[in-house]
C-alpha cells in the first residue's frame, strides 16, 4: 500500500518502531501532531475517499491497550478471553466491516509504543492463562511487513506459555512461526463474496494456499467461515467454496473453525449507513436483538447449520464453533 502521507505523533518520533516505519518508507511527507485524535476523530471525514487515498498515523498508545473481547465474538471457550488494538483501522475494504462504523476515519493508525503492550500482557498474566486476539482492530498479517507487528505478538506467545495468541487474516502471509500457543486464523470466503465485497483482500485461493504452507510448518491453523453473508444461491456458493477447502488443505492438521453470519452492533450500523447510504450491506433489513443487528433468527440459523453440515463429516463437531451458541 502507498501512503499519501504520515502523521507522527512529537512523543511517538523518537521510538524505534516510527523510526523503522519511516524508514521502510522512504521519501515520504511526513506531518508532526500533537496526538492522533486530532487527525483520526475529526468530524466530517469522508471515509471513502481515505480509503482511496490512504494515509498513515505513528502514535503513542496511553491508557488501556487490553480489552475484554466483545459478545458478538467467539472466545473458542477460552474463560479470559481479550484483544488488544496496537493498531486501528485496516487496509483493506471489506464493505461488512464493523470498523466502519466504529471509527470516523479511513486512515490506518500504528501504536509504536509496543513495548507497553509487553508489560501489559505480563501484567494480566497474574490472572491466569490469556486468549489474546491481536488482530481484532487491524490485519496486523497484512501490515506486517511494514510493522512488524505480528512477529512481535508471535514473539509475545514464544515468551509466555500461558498466553494463547490468534492472528487474523483476510491476507497470504509467509514466514510461519511454529510456536504451539499461536494461531494463525485465515478468513474464508467464497470467491465471488470477496470479489464483490472484501476489496484489496487476497483471494480464495490465496489464502487457502498461505493456510496450507502454515500447516506444512507445523503451526495451529483455524478456519473462520465467518461472516457469512447472505446471497442468493447461498447453499451453492458456499458449498463448492467448502469443496475447495477440502481439496486445498488437510482437514485432520486443522486446529479448529469459526462459523457466524454478518452481525454488527446496531450503533455502528447506524454510523455505516450515513457513510454509505449506497451499501447493500449496511441497508439490509436486519433484525435489532440485544443492540446487535443481524440476521432474522430462521435464516442465521439456516445458514449456520448448513456450514455446519457440510463441515461436520470434515472435522468433526467438536471443533466447530458457532457463533451465538
């Protein structure tokens, strides 16, 4: 990705990840702020074309940088079930992405103060074992060549045994790290949903292809057949996808699956509809439970259970994880 410009933070120049960020670079303009709210949470911003015409902030994350993880994710039964956000925004464009109703801006921002975050995970440790999703905010995999982000949670992982790390992905990274409480979860879609609505996101066959080279490695590796979107002919889009997935990759190595439909808490929907009042994702008539939009209950559920039928007699019912169940 090419970068209109990037925004420094005066606290966050001196840190050796900006240092490694403006680097990898080069020759670009550079714009010192006083903190990143001043450029990311300004009224007004047109998303759409920050999405065209990216640009990049360096800042200093202060206050809380680990979060319990929300209802409309899957803890995979983990008990102490976190993400942590050292980064914000995304570069690719998926048109059901809930951070598009979350933040007011397009720009991608990078928390350089990573070690903070290495005291952070030490600390919550005293409670016992962690599941940290660290991908949450971002695609930190994507990123990673120019952050390195994701090699600093695989690190985190290597260092504390009791600390369970997922990455997640919608891109086709290389250079797996086998390390036994690390997963590397890769977002699939049928072809046709990530042509019409995962913009810049690797294809089908990329990640598929990526998933299996993880595998060769030695690494956890977990599918996330989530979200599932609903379109006509929904049975025979997503079963030939799931035929290509048994083709693709030894169902036995997988670690386990996600399987979920499109939902998004009702006020991030209302946010997504003012900035793309033109997405047939954001205007569908979803039903409100419990302040999460989504699906009618009779067709989540249909949707559900067929990919869930399919993928029973590949991997068993043990490692399919569903949703709202």
């Amino acid at each position: 990705m090419r970068y209109e410009c990037v925004y420094v933070e005066k606290k966050a120049l001196d840190l050796p990840l900006t240092k490694s960020i403006l680097d990898k670079l080069g020759d670009i303009k550079v714009i010192k702020v006083d903190h990143y709210k001043d450029i990311f949470d300004r009224k007004r911003q047109d998303i759409r074309y920050q999405k065209e015409n990216p640009a990049l902030i360096l800042a200093v994350r202060e206050g809380r940088r680990i979060y319990k993880g929300a209802s409309v994710c899957q803890s995979f039964g983990n008990v102490n079930f976190y993400y942590a956000s050292s980064a914000m925004n995304c570069p690719f464009d998926c048109e059901y992405c809930y951070l598009k109703g979350m933040y007011q801006s397009g720009y991608i921002v990078v928390f350089v103060n990573i070690e903070d975050y290495r005291k952070d995970i030490s600390e919550c440790l005293r409670q016992g074992p962690l599941y940290v999703c660290a991908s949450y905010d971002s695609d930190l995999c994507a990123l990673e060549g120019l952050t390195g982000l994701a090699s600093f949670w695989a690190e985190l992982a290597r260092e504390n045994k009791d600390l369970l790390v997922e990455l997640r992905t919608k891109a086709a990274p290389s250079g797996f790290k086998k390390i036994p409480n690390l997963i590397y979860a890769f977002t699939i879609s049928p072809q046709e949903i990530i042509d019409r609505y995962e913009r810049y996101t690797a294809s089908l066959d990329a990640r598929l292809k990526a998933a299996a080279r993880a595998l060769d490695s030695g690494c956890r590796v977990r599918l996330c057949f989530d979200p599932l979107i609903k379109t006509e002919d929904f049975e025979g889009l997503y079963g030939r996808m799931i035929d290509k997935v048994a083709d693709s990759l030894d169902m036995s190595l997988i670690t386990d699956v996600s399987v979920g439909t499109f939902r998004i808490s009702g006020e991030y929907l209302s946010r997504m509809r003012k900035a793309y009042p033109d997405s047939g994702i954001a205007w569908y008539p979803y039903v409100i439970e419990d302040k999460v939009a989504q699906y009618d209950t009779r067709d989540d559920r249909a949707m559900q259970d067929y990919v869930i039928s399919r993928l029973e007699g590949l991997i068993g019912r043990e490692k399919i994880f569903k949703w709202n169940e």
